[in-house]
C-alpha cells in the first residue's frame, strides 16, 4: 500500500501564499497521478488540482485556476500546491491523494488532510 503525509497548512490573510506539500511512501512505483482535493466546513470533498506521476500534464479547477500551481519533486514522490492570491473562500482541510490507474480517478489512498484557514 501507499501512505500520504500532508504538511505545510496553517492560517493566512487574504491575499497571502501557502505551499503544502504530500510525501508519498510504500509502494509508490505503482503510483501514476497524484491530485489535491479539498472540503470546505460542511460541504463536500472537491477536486482543485492534479498532476501526472511523471509531471507530463496538469489541471486545475476553474475556482483556483492561474492562483495555485501543482508540482512534483524529481524523485515522484512528493508532489506539491503552491496556493497564492488566498481568499476566505479557499478555507478547507486539504486532502493529497494518489491513483495506479487514470487521473481521473478513482484515487485509491489518500491522507489525513491538512487545515488552511484564510482570514478577511
């Protein structure tokens, strides 16, 4: 199996940058894309960003598009969200996740989230 660690979330003002990041280990080689989801406080889990295993091809959801940038490390294991121009709106646990199959899902392993708060 895989595990996912999630870090680099806190509390920012609007208008700020946050970057988290995901470590992924186990049996990464069978990994093939990796994604970001996030849920907000009483709605639900969301798609914002996702990104090929091998850095090939990204995509963005049309609420974060041109603000954040997913990445990943050379290795492929770790993969990345640069978040910038925050908004009170973008307040939500994050959640990293992997797939062996096609990036558009399902996601097999997910982690334990990690909360970004945005202040007005």
């Amino acid at each position: 199996q895989v595990q996912l660690v999630e870090s680099g979330g806190g509390l920012v003002q609007a208008g700020g940058s946050l970057r988290l990041s995901c470590a992924a280990s186990g049996r990464t080689f069978s990994i093939n894309a990796m994604a970001w989801f996030r849920q907000p406080p009483g709605k639900e889990r969301e798609l914002v960003a996702r990104i090929m295993r091998s850095g090939s091809s990204t995509f963005y959801a049309d609420s974060v598009k041109g603000r954040f940038t997913i990445s990943r490390d050379s290795g492929r294991n770790t993969v990345y969200l640069q978040m910038n121009s925050l908004k009170p709106e973008d307040t939500a646990v994050y959640y990293c996740a992997v797939t062996g199959g096609s990036w558009t899902g399902p996601y097999d392993y997910w982690g334990q989230g990690t909360q970004v708060t945005v202040s007005s």
